[in-house]
C-alpha cells in the first residue's frame, strides 16, 4: 500500500476514534429505580428518571445517579423526657425517600450521609418534642401507629425544605432507664391489682345483688304455693262435709253411719298383740255387740 493510502486511512482511525469519545461523551443511561441529574458547569439544567438511553453534550455536561427508592436509617437511641419528668430512651429508625432530586442536589450535593445527619437532627427534635408533652403513661398508651404518625409529620415539617421525604419515622424500642424499670414496673403492677380488685368487687356485688332478688323470688313463690295449698285444702275439706251432710241427713243413714264408724274404730283398737277390748255398756259399740237396743 502506498504512502498515501496510509494516510487515508489513518485520518479515517483517527475521525473514528474522535466519534467514539464524543459519543462516549454524549451518551449516558438511565438505570430503573434512579434519578439521573443532567449538569452543566454544575447547574442542574435537566432531571431523566425514566430508564433509557439519552445524549448529553459531551465535555461541557455531566451526569449524576441519585436512587429514588425507599432507603433505611437507624438512627442511634436517645434520652427524652416526659412531661411530667421521667426519662425513656427512644430507638427509632427512618424510611426516607428523595422527592425532588434538584433540590436534594443543591442543598445537600446528593450526598446521603449528610441528608442522614438532616434526617438525625430532625427526627431527635421531633421524638423529644412529642414525648415531652406527654406524660409516661400516655406515651406509653400512644406507643406504636399512633406515635409513629405524631413524630413522622412533625419530621416532614422540618426536613422538607431538603427534597426529601421521611416515610415512616417509628420508635423500633421505647424502654425505661435500668435505675427506674423496677420503680415503673411495680407501680403498672400494683395499679392493674388495684384495677382488677375493683372489678372483682363490683362482680361480687352484682352476683349478691342477683342472689338476693333470687331468693326474695323463692320466699314470695313459696309462700304463695303455701297460700294456695291451705285454700285448696280448706276447700276441699269443706266439699267433704257437705258431701257427707247431704250422704247422712236422715236418722237411718246417720245410724249406719255410727255404724261403720264403730266398726272402723273396733278393727283399730284390735290391730296389734293386745287384743283386749274395753267398752263403756252405754257406748253405741257396746249395744252393737251385745246386740242390745
């Protein structure tokens, strides 16, 4: 190949090559779950966040990868205090998010560790606030979604300005100081025993209150059946005399009643080993044995 075939085809590597970096430099991509920040001179002039290949002016423009998905802090434990003095140690951890990535670029460089410093400062104050306007056992009563919802909004107010957005600020462990659990514990103790002692008393009052009306039921249901037996049997035992008033209302049936009489009280008094009988000679059993008239 002569010289000047040589050269031609130098020039040509050489325009190949200088494409290839000025595509290099004007290409860049846009991963799924990022935002891709656009700058230039260090002013952000646009933001891609849907994932693809895009082009950029080569030297002049440069990128930045910032993740716009959930991120985890656990931020270190810290003492608070109640409202109405007692200390508790708070353990909270934070799920944060970037919302607008321009802002989050100018304020903190995109740097995560100093949006979790923000984040540290912002959930401290906001934990200590809400805790200290509230005594220990309503702390205590609020612990789970409900204090997790006061200390997360009272966190956004203050992190906001940021680009950023805490999810969820939530205490993982909220204890007592060693020196003050056995104090607290004691005392939740001996009010639930003083709670279930009250329960236990009205209980026993109710149940006296139920066996009292219970037997006052039984007195009033007795004495009526009572009531009603004597009447009946008064009844009945004046039905008897008339039936036999009207059965002997003349001398002969009054006679054959004697009669059967005697006859009933002879077979009862001869019931038995002693079989001796006495009888009055004027007695109307007398005359009927000795058939005297």
């Amino acid at each position: 190949m002569s010289d000047k075939g040589l050269g031609k085809r130098g020039i040509w590597i050489g325009v190949a090559v200088i494409v290839l970096i000025l595509l290099s430099g004007a290409l860049y991509t846009v991963e799924y779950n990022d935002y891709e920040i656009v700058k230039q001179f260090g002013k952000v002039v646009r933001v891609k966040e849907e994932p693809g290949l895009y082009l950029k002016a080569p030297f002049i423009q440069n990128t930045q990868a910032i993740y716009k998905g959930n991120r985890i802090y656990d931020i270190p434990a810290s003492d608070v205090i109640t409202k109405d003095k007692k200390s508790m140690i708070a353990d909270d951890y934070v799920i944060w998010v970037v919302k607008e990535p321009v802002l989050y670029y100018q304020t903190l460089g995109a740097v995560s560790a100093r949006a979790e410093e923000r984040i540290d400062a912002a959930v401290y104050n906001a934990t200590k606030n809400i805790i200290s306007s509230m005594t220990q056992d309503e702390v205590i009563a609020a612990r789970g979604i409900e204090l997790t919802n006061l200390i997360t909004a009272e966190s956004n107010s203050d992190i906001s300005s940021y680009g950023i957005e805490i999810r969820t600020a939530e205490i993982k462990a909220l204890d007592l100081p060693d020196d003050n659990k056995s104090a607290v514990y004691e005392r939740m103790i001996s009010e639930r025993q003083n709670i279930a002692a009250e329960y236990k008393a009205r209980g026993n009052s109710e149940a006296q209150k139920i066996r009292n009306e219970a037997d006052k039921q039984v007195t009033i249901t007795l004495a009526e059946a009572e009531k009603t037996a004597e009447k009946t049997m008064a009844e009945g035992e004046a039905e008897y005399m008339r039936i036999l008033s009207e059965a002997y209302n003349n001398p002969d049936k009054a006679e054959f009643y004697s009669y059967t009489r005697s006859l009933d009280a002879v077979k009862k008094a001869l019931d038995g080993e002693d079989k001796t009988l006495m009888l009055d000679k004027d007695s109307e059993l007398a005359k009927i044995l000795y058939g005297i008239d």
